[in-house]
C-alpha cells in the first residue's frame, strides 16, 4: 500500500488535475481543428485521420517520458518546460498548412501533452482514493472539453478557426505551466520495486483491457457521425446527440466518483463492458429512430466515463505500490488511436456498419478477458 507520508494534497491533486486537463484539452477540440484545417485547405480530409492518430500516439510516449523525469527532475520544472512547448508548438502552426509541418508538430505538441498528463498520473497515483481522484480527473476534462468545443465554431482570428482552435491550445498550455508554479517539488513516481516490475501478466491484461476499452469507444464515437448520415439524420442531429452524450460522460464520472468505492473494480468493469456490447447492438438496431439514438448515446456517454476510473482500482489491487496505474493512460490513448484504425479497414471492406460491429467485437474480447483474469492470483 501507499505510505501514509507520501499521500498528496488535495491542492497538489487539484493543481496536477488541471495541468493534465490542459494537457487533454485537444482532445475535445481535434474535432473543431481538424474540420477547419480540411474548410481551410491547410490539410486534405483523406490526411485527418493519419494526424489524429499521430498526436494521440505521441501522447503515449510523452506520458512515459513524463514518469521517468519526474523521477529524476522536479514536478514544476518538468511541466512549466512541457507547457511553454506546449503553448510554443501550437504558435507556430499559426498560418501553417501541408501534412509534413502539421505532422511534425502535433507529434511534438502530442509528447509534450504526454509529459503534462504524466504529472497528473502521479499524483493521482499518489492518494488514498485513486478511482475517485481518477473520476474527478476525467469529469474536469470533458468539461473543460466541451465548453471550449463548443465556444470554438463561433470564433476565428483574422478569419481563422484554425488559428483561433490553436491559441485556445496555446493558452492552455500557458496555464498548465502557470499552475505548475505552485506544484511541491516532491511530487514523484512510486519507486521501482527491485524483486517485480510494474507490468507483470495480470497488470498487463489490465492494462490491455482498459486500452481494448477506449479503443473499442473511440471506434464507435469516431464513426458517429459518418454513421448518422449514412443513416439520413442531419448535422443538427448529431450535435443534439453527441452534447447528450457528454453530459451523461459528466455525470457517469461523477457517479464513479461518488458510488464507485462501493462496488468491485473487476466485476464492474466486466458488466460495464458487456452492457456497452449490448449498446453498440442497440445503436444499430435504433438506426430508424431518432430518439432511441439519443437515449443509447446518453447511456453509452454514461457507461464510457463511470467504467474508466474502475480500470485504476482493477490496477491497485493487483500492484498496491501503485506503479501499474502510472502506465493507464499510454495504454488508454494507444488503444484510441489504433483501434479506430483497425476498424476503419473493416468499414473499407464492409460498410459502416463494420465500426459497431468492430467495436462490439472488442468489448467481447474486454469481457473474456477481465473475467478470465479473476483466475490470476494478484501478487502479495
């Protein structure tokens, strides 16, 4: 178990929360950046998807470069140096176009947010109710995520929605530095056991759930919209749907946060990942009817963050040192990025359709997994 001693503040973990949460910021707004970038030919739309998956895979090794320098370096001079590159990235992309520049820098800007996300990781690592800090974290996220998404499409700078999606970025990486100002300077990582490392089998098939987790949602969610027209439902309607369903994604993470200790980590997840099986069913079998679509995506927003935080509790009772969970959100963000790939070759070969069946697919695989994992005797 943590030492009693080692335990953060609730000032630090609100302070590390919201660097991690400036960290996350663009991935509410890649939605906004990337549509703008294709409307503003700096970028060709086959080319958006190889960008989005750059900068979410640059996250993860930034994520781990983050846990290894604060090992090493103090909390404040890790975060203030990754959120002024952070800020400095995006301001340099203002007025830029092609894939060679803008792929060069969000894989830049992605390390750099992984870096950011690694202070929160720990310090959330570091307190005594890790599922609820975990919630917390993911509720201020998308909150934050949303409202800058939906103040975005409203605003251009020298008629720009491009450079304006870019400052929004620079300016949240100029916080997270400026809140990294009042972060202790022992904000560090659990220490490496000598007699077992931190991915050991069981943590590993943790670890591969939760990413088989976010992965197999970002398949559905990465699709949504396409999937709607596809079906004859109007913009309209999916901006209807996709802000019910972050409303329900608040409310799911502030249910975990406030029931979640209640409830077993591993059995919780393994139902959650069934019933989001069972969603992405009802979203095909809803696809003639308007409102039932929006009743399963407020249930699938729901079902999407109350799960996440239980990953972290699955991860603690298989490593009380706490140094498993330090590698969630590289295995999370990784599944994120090449799930969706994955099934985008099937929806090439197929329809679609092939995304929710992809995806339902993998919450199955989540469900054998993490119930099979019950077999493994977690280490003393």
């Amino acid at each position: 178990m943590i030492a009693e001693g080692s335990v953060v503040s609730g000032r630090t973990l609100a302070l590390a929360i919201l660097i991690g949460s400036c960290a996350l910021l663009v991935l509410g707004v890649h939605p906004v950046l990337l549509g703008a970038l294709v409307q503003e030919g700096r970028l060709a739309d086959a080319q958006v998807g190889n960008l989005v998956t750059i900068e979410m895979l640059a996250i993860v090794p930034g994520s781990l470069a983050g846990i290894a320098l604060l090992r090493r370096v103090g909390a404040r001079v890790v975060a203030i140096a990754a959120g002024l590159a952070m800020a400095a990235i995006n301001i340099v992309l203002l007025g830029q176009a092609g894939m060679t520049i803008l792929s060069f820098a969000r894989a830049i800007a992605g390390f750099s947010e992984g870096v950011l996300v690694a202070v929160a990781l720990v310090a959330i690592s570091r307190v005594m109710r890790v599922e609820r800090a975990s919630a917390i974290f993911l509720a201020v996220q998308t909150l934050m995520q949303a409202v800058v998404a939906a103040a975005l499409p409203a605003i251009t700078i020298a008629g720009s929605r491009v450079d304006a999606a870019l400052i929004a970025l620079a300016v949240a990486g100029v916080i997270a530095a400026a809140a990294a100002l009042a972060l202790p300077a022992a904000l560090r990582p659990t220490e490496p056991d000598g007699e077992r490392g931190a991915l050991t089998p069981a943590s590993l098939t943790a670890l591969t759930c939760a990413g088989l987790f976010l992965g197999a949602i970002v398949s559905v969610w990465g699709y949504f919209g396409l999937w709607l027209i596809h079906y004859g439902y109007p913009p309209t309607f999916e901006g209807t749907a996709v802000s019910l369903c972050l409303v329900a994604q608040v409310v799911g993470a502030l249910a975990a946060a406030r029931f979640g200790e209640g409830l077993p980590s591993r059995p919780t997840i393994v139902a959650c990942a069934m019933t989001a099986a069972a969603l992405v069913g009802a979203f095909y079998l809803a696809r003639g009817n308007a409102a039932a679509i929006i009743i399963v995506s407020i249930a699938f927003g729901f079902v999407w963050l109350f799960t996440l935080p239980f990953f972290a509790g699955w991860l603690i009772e298989i490593d009380p040192g706490r140094r498993a969970v330090l590698y969630l959100t590289a295995f999370q963000l990784g599944g994120a990025a090449l799930l969706p790939s994955l099934a985008g070759i099937a929806v090439g070969f197929w329809s679609i359709d092939a995304a929710l069946a992809f995806a339902a697919s993998a919450f199955i695989l989540l469900t054998l997994a993490a119930w099979s994992a019950g077999r493994m005797k977690a280490p003393g």
